[in-house]
C-alpha cells in the first residue's frame, strides 16, 4: 500500500510539488524562531514603510519590506504559519474525532440514537458555519478583557474548538453512511457471532473501512479550515491582536491599500493561497489514489 | 407531496428552534453574559443591577422561553447602538445582502454552465487544463484576498470600477419607483460587479469541476453511446442527452450554496463596505451590541432555511423519484 503510494506520487507532478510547499511551511513553522531575520513584533517607527527589496526604494535588510509599526513583514510571515497550520491541523482533528466518534454510533446503533444526532446536525448545518464561529467567538472576544495572561495556544484553543465544533457534520454524515452500508456485511456478522464487543467492532472492523474518505476529506478540510481561519483573523474575531497571522496582517493592510501600499496586501495573501493550493493539489491526489475507479 | 410538504416545514421548524437555542445560548459561553454588558471597573452591585435589569438572575429555561415568543414577534429588543429596535435594523439592511447573495448566485452558475461542459467536451485540451487551473486556483484563494487584489488592481490602478458602498435594486424594485430605479441600475451593476465576482468565485470554481465531473460521467454512459451510434448530432448529443442528466448533482447542492453564499457574504461585505446584514453583524460584535447581533443571526437563518425549503420542494416537483427516500 506505502509502496503504490509513492509510485503513484512520484508518478504525478502536482501533488510533489503540492507536498514540497506543505513540507517548506512546516519547517518555517517549527523553525520560526531561528529562521526569521526580526522579532515579528519588533517595532522600529524609522523604518516604517519600507517596500520589499526586490522593488524600487527596497532595502536588503528587509527582504519583504516593513508596515506601518516598520514591522518585518517577512518575520510576520514566517510566524503566521504557526498559527495557520496550528489551527489548520487542530481544528480538524477536533473536528474529525467528534464527527466520526458520532457518525459511527449513529450509523451502528441506528434508531433513536440516529435519530436526535442526525438532527443535531441538521440544526448546525442550517447555521452557516462562519456565523456560528462569529456569534461564539464574539462572545469569547468580549470576554477576553476579564482574563489575565495566557499562551499563544492557550489563545487559539477557543478559536481551533469553535472551528472544530463548527464543521463535525460532514464527517459524521460520512462515517455514518460508512456504516450503515457495512453493517450487515458478513465480516461484521462473523465478528460479532465471534463474540466481539460492540465497541471492538466499530473502532477495529467499521472504522478502518471508512478511512481513505475521511482521510480525503480531512484533507480538504484542512485547506478550508486556513482559510476561514484567516478570514477570521481579517474580521478581527480570530486571533488576538499581538499574535501575528496572514488574515490579521491582510487587515491591517487594507487602510494603505488607497495610497499605492501594495506590499502589505499581496504578500499574506499569497501565502495563504499557496499554502492552500498545496493542501488542495495533495487532497485532489488523496481522492484520485483512493478512488478504485481511477486505478488501472 | 403536500405530506411531504408538511414533513419538510415541519423539519425547518425544529431546524429554527435549534438555530434560536443556539443563538440565545451562544451568550451564556462565557458565563454571566451579565459581563458582556458591563465594563472592567464596574462594582459589583452595579453589576448585580444590571444582570437583575436584563433579566439574567432568572432560570435558563424562562429567559430562553421569553427570548424565544419575543423573537417571533420580531422582538429583539432595543439596540444599545442605534437607540432602534434590532429587528428594523437587521430588515433595512436585508435586502442589501439578498442582492449580493443573487449576484454571487449568479456568477457562480451562469459561467460555472459552459466552462464545465466545455472543458468535459474537450477533455485533456488546453481549454480543459486552463479552466481546471483556474478552478482549482479559484478554489485556493482566499475571498477576502481576492476582493483586496480586484480593489488594488481594478479599483485603485484602473480606475475602472467603484471599490465601496451600494446604489440599491431591491428597494425601488419593490417600491414600484421604475423610474428612479431606470435612472440608476446603470450605477448600481457597476458597484455590484467587484463585490459580486469576489462572492461567487469559490463556487464558480466547484461548480466547474463538479459540472465537468458529472458531464464525463454521463457522456460515458451506454444511452449516450447509444445515441452517437444512431447518428445523432454530437451537438444535440451533448446538449440533449448528456447535459440535462449531468445537471442533478448541480441543482442538488444549489440550495445549500445559498448559505454558503450568504455566509460569505459577510466577509465580502465588510471589504467593500457593502451595507448590508454581514457588516451590521461584524460592526454589532465590536459595539458588543448582541441583541442586533442575535437578530441578525437568526434572520441569516430563517432565510437560509426558507430558500433551502423552497429549493428542496422544488426539486421533488421536478424529480419525484425523491419524495420515497
């Protein structure tokens, strides 16, 4: 199985170069703090405004020019991936295990179980998922000025469960159709005229049935969750403040945008839009290897 | 179909009670929302005055039960910004947002249509491969980025297009006021098009492929070979046999990018300084002004429910195969 994995990938030119960008912004992530040139948060007012060096009046000691506080914004950039990629992967997970953990007890145990979970999650798709995150974390944020100092994750924890909690239907939907299909097999049959429990059955028979889907579709959702995570941080909502991120420093460009401020504006976008690209070209790869219809 | 009428309105009802719950209790996250309304420095008695003046020392189940007969009489209480009711607040803005939501509609499936189809004709052409880069790059740019570029690039360079606010449609349109709206409509596309393109890209993407997915499907399927080997035109093949079954999975997820749409639109609202309901929600949250947010929310909701009820109803109508499952 690892062995047609890696054929198949070598084999396809995208998803390589899909997967170099995802390894790059994991190693900018991890190494932040050795690899970028500034403080992010370091603040030098005479240097203010400086465009990126590649462009005209750019200074190589800023490779990426600096905002308005003569921030470095390539320091800013590289510390953005830690919270794009922390809330990216987590939220996911988050998201994964109580979708899946209910979308298996739906689908096994049917009846009025299904019943009230199926329902739960009609409600939740009736809440379109970005004003859910927004009323939950709205209030959070206003919240915020009663609580002493706290840790970057510590920070992220509110915004990486209401982005989890926000998005569990869609794998619950798909581990209980999973199941319901895979119910009555005769290997389940065996498995429990062999005396198994129901517990046995559903993590060791039902689930690793329903895993190349979830997988796939954990993978687009990763792409999705940076993306409204950045969305977020652009509204104000997500991320506090002094944190760096690309949705937050995409807002603070937004005012400079009128007066020829360019820099500010493209560069974090870019980088979101690539990192999601590589996240999309590596899911589109997962969905086609894992698609028997495909495979010649 | 009228029971499956009632069974859907039935569903959208516990679906509405549900999003209510959720709204009302969404407040109670941190606590005491009594904080939410209070200042840092603010002493404890006058703190117990205010939670006993909003009602918050009473049992969960009572207020919730008081919020809830209120909000269906559109009673959402007075807003601490405006000095209005929140309600009228949220409507006057509505129609704002429906306008932007139909445009978005609009871009995402009049030109998600022919690429898709196209690219599924000439598959593996460079028309195929150039509309599934653009699809697959529509699908990876942030909105908000997108609408940042179109500004920066056809706003501020160009001079091309209007970057911000909003010459309205829906009001004159309902008003019957044809002549004044005759007199600006021309204004009014122009101040659409940025916002409008930036709503409906993302959808304009997945539609593309969808369209194209499903189109490769049904041209390979045996009716269709049928069809070319009695020497029917490929065009009408296409068109006439291919295109109208490749449809359904289109039409089907219709209804769900309505709030797809309409929750994007609160982003794409808050670039262009659109004024509609996304921006009065986001300028609600900062004011921490939450009876015009909680109006805002469930009124989001009730119209995302109604039009996916309508949706759903109108699809059974076409395809009654559907009411038996």
């Amino acid at each position: 199985m690892l062995d047609r994995m890696r054929r198949s990938l070598l084999a396809a030119k995208f998803p390589i170069f899909g997967l170099a960008i995802l390894l790059m912004v994991i190693v900018l992530a991890l190494g932040a703090k050795w690899i970028s040139p500034y403080d992010p948060n370091l603040v030098q007012v005479e240097d203010r405004l400086f465009p990126p060096a590649f462009a005209e009046g750019g200074s190589s000691a800023h490779w990426l020019g600096t905002d308005t506080l003569g921030r470095d914004v390539l320091s800013r950039l590289i510390y953005g991936t830690q919270v794009s990629l922390m809330v990216g992967f987590m939220a996911v997970i988050v998201a994964g295990t109580i979708g899946v953990s209910l979308g298996l007890i739906a689908g096994f145990f049917g009846g009025w179980i299904d019943d009230v979970i199926m329902r739960v999650a009609d409600i939740q798709l009736a809440f379109p998922f970005i004003l859910l995150s927004i009323s939950v974390l709205a209030v959070l944020q206003a919240r915020r000025g009663f609580e002493a100092n706290i840790t970057t994750l510590q920070r992220l924890i509110p915004l990486i469960l209401t982005l989890g909690v926000a998005q569990w239907v869609t794998y619950a939907r798909m581990a209980r159709s999973v199941t319901l299909s895979l119910r009555e097999k005769e290997f389940v049959e065996a498995a429990r005229a062999m005396g198994d429990s129901k517990a046995s059955i559903i993590f060791r028979h039902i689930m690793p049935n329903a895993l190349a889907p979830l997988i796939v579709l954990a993978s687009f959702n990763v792409a999705s969750t940076i993306l409204a995570e950045a969305a977020l941080s652009f509204l104000g909502l997500g991320v506090p403040p002094a944190i760096p991120t690309w949705g937050g420093m995409l807002s603070e460009s937004r005012e400079l945008l009128v007066s020829g401020v360019w820099w500010l504006a493209t560069i974090p976008g870019l980088a979101i839009m690539i990192t999601v690209l590589s996240i999309n070209l590596i899911g589109d790869w997962l969905r086609d290897f894992f698609d028997p219809r495909l495979r010649n | 179909m009228v029971k499956y009428i009632l069974r859907r309105l039935a569903q959208s009802l516990i679906v509405l009670v549900g999003v209510s719950l959720l709204a009302f209790s969404v407040l109670f996250l941190s606590g005491d929302p009594t904080y939410l309304y209070v200042n840092e420095h603010a002493s404890n008695e006058a703190i117990a005055q205010v939670r006993h003046k909003l009602g918050f020392d009473r049992p969960f189940h009572i207020q919730y039960l008081d919020f809830a007969s209120r909000a269906i009489r559109g009673d959402f209480g007075i807003s601490m910004r405006y000095g209005q009711p929140a309600f009228d607040i949220v409507l006057e803005r509505l129609p704002a947002t429906i306008e932007l939501t139909l445009v978005g509609m609009f871009v995402a499936v009049i030109f998600a249509i022919p690429l898709g189809v196209i690219a599924a004709v000439r598959r593996n052409s460079i028309f195929d491969g150039g509309t599934m880069l653009f699809a697959m790059l529509g699908q990876s740019i942030p909105d908000f980025w997108l609408g940042i570029m179109l500004i920066l690039i056809v706003g501020v360079q160009w001079k091309a297009l209007p970057i911000s606010g909003r010459v309205p449609i829906l009001e004159p349109l309902f008003a019957g006021e044809f002549a004044q709206l005759g007199a600006t409509i021309g204004d009014a596309a122009r101040h659409l098009i940025l916002p409008g393109v930036t709503s409906g890209v993302w959808s304009l993407s997945r539609n593309a492929r969808l369209i194209r997915s499903s189109m490769l499907e049904v041209l390979g399927m045996d009716y269709v070979t049928t069809a070319r080997a009695k020497g029917v035109r490929e065009s009408l093949v296409v068109l006439k046999h291919a295109f109208k079954n490749a449809l359904i999975p289109v039409v089907t997820i219709i209804g769900l990018e309505f709030g797809f749409l309409l929750s994007g639109d609160i982003i794409v609202e808050n670039i262009f300084a659109w004024p509609g309901v996304g921006r009065l929600v986001i300028f609600a949250i900062n004011q921490k002004d939450f009876n015009v947010v909680q109006a805002s929310v469930i009124t989001l909701a009730v119209v995302f429910v109604g039009l996916n009820l309508f949706v759903d109803v109108l699809y059974t109508w076409l395809d009654p195969r559907i009411r038996y499952t």
